[in-house]
C-alpha cells in the first residue's frame, strides 16, 4: 500500500521541510525550494505566507537571535517578522556576495541599508551571523574591494590619487562609509589586507 506525499500529516511534512530548509547551517535554505516545487499543494502549504512559523524557524536555526539568544514563547506571532528577516538577511548576502562592489552599483541609499542589516548582523552576533558574512556572503573579500579596491565603492582609492594634489582631501563622509567601517572593525581578522 503506498501513500501519497499529500496524505502525510501536515505536520510531518512541516518537518520533513525544516530539515531541509536547515540541512546547511551557512546559505539559504536551498533545499526547501526543490521541496516546495514538487506540486502547488506542496507548494501553497510551504509558502512563506501560508507558513511563516517554518521559516521562523529556519531563522533560529541560521542567525544568533536578537531576543538574547532565547527562543521566543509564541513563535506564531514573531513569525511573520521573523521570517521576513530570513529573506532580508539573504538577499543582504546574496548582494555581498560578488566581490567586485563596483558592479552593484546600487544608489548610496541601497548600499546604506545593506550596509545596516550586515552591521545589525554583528552586533548581534553570537557565532551563527559571522558564519553567514564569512562563509557564504564573503564578507572579507567585499570589505577589501569596497575599501581597497580600485573601483570600491568608498572612493578611498580615487581620494588617495587626487591627495597627491590636494592634501586637504578625505575620503567621502556618508553613512555607508560609516557602516562599513564599523563592518571592518567588528570583522577584521590579522592579515585581512594583506596582499
């Protein structure tokens, strides 16, 4: 006798996907799209609207909680939230992810607010959001493009030139430049820079 994916509890499929959705701790949770893709009934009952307490859940598991690291009493009510910083995180990280800043070329207002979300990342870290900017956006190799880099998109580079000219030059004040400073601070390893 054979059953059907559908005829499994809903609850056994809601775990069946978490343990998809987190079978890596570092990246998006890949998985759970191939899942999610298997019919529409799958579909619908995966989806972030129709089941937000999964995707919170995929968020515990990914990134250190703001909440002091504790899990929160009623998962249902923080889960829209909860599962609306998944997607913002990832799409932060996917963004980070190209080391050549140059070619985001988002307005100094994107760059502020992916900026932020990283910089929130690391005031709350307690391991799990390092692991994300280390190991999946790269965070390292960004920050020297964005500071070092020829194109990067602090104007470091291009002020350093013009100071040959003009000693009174310093590098673009802006919240960007702001927030990836502390991003370095919080982040820097010994030999970072080192080429």
């Amino acid at each position: 006798m054979s059953v059907g994916l559908l005829q499994i509890p809903p609850e056994v499929i809601e775990q069946i996907a978490l343990c998809s959705g987190i079978e890596s701790v570092v990246g998006p949770p890949t998985s759970l799209v191939a899942l999610s893709s298997v019919n529409r009934e799958l579909h619908s009952l995966l989806s972030v609207t129709n089941n937000s307490v999964l995707y919170a859940q995929i968020y515990l598991e990914k990134f250190d909680n703001p909440i002091d690291g504790a899990v929160p009493k009623d998962l249902t009510s923080s889960s829209p939230v909860l599962a609306a910083e998944l997607r913002n995180r990832f799409s932060v990280l996917r963004r980070l992810r190209p080391c050549d800043v140059s070619d985001l070329s988002p307005s100094e207002d994107q760059l502020a607010e992916m900026l932020y979300t990283t910089y929130i990342m690391c005031l709350e870290n307690e391991e799990k959001n390092f692991q994300q900017l280390r190991e999946y956006a790269q965070i390292d190799d960004w920050l020297r493009e964005y500071w070092t880099g020829d194109n990067g998109a602090s104007g470091v580079q291009q002020t350093v030139k013009l100071s040959d000219k003009d000693d009174s030059r310093w590098p673009n004040d802006h919240a960007a430049n702001a927030l990836a400073m502390w991003i370095f601070w919080f982040v820097l390893q010994p030999g970072l820079f080192m080429v």
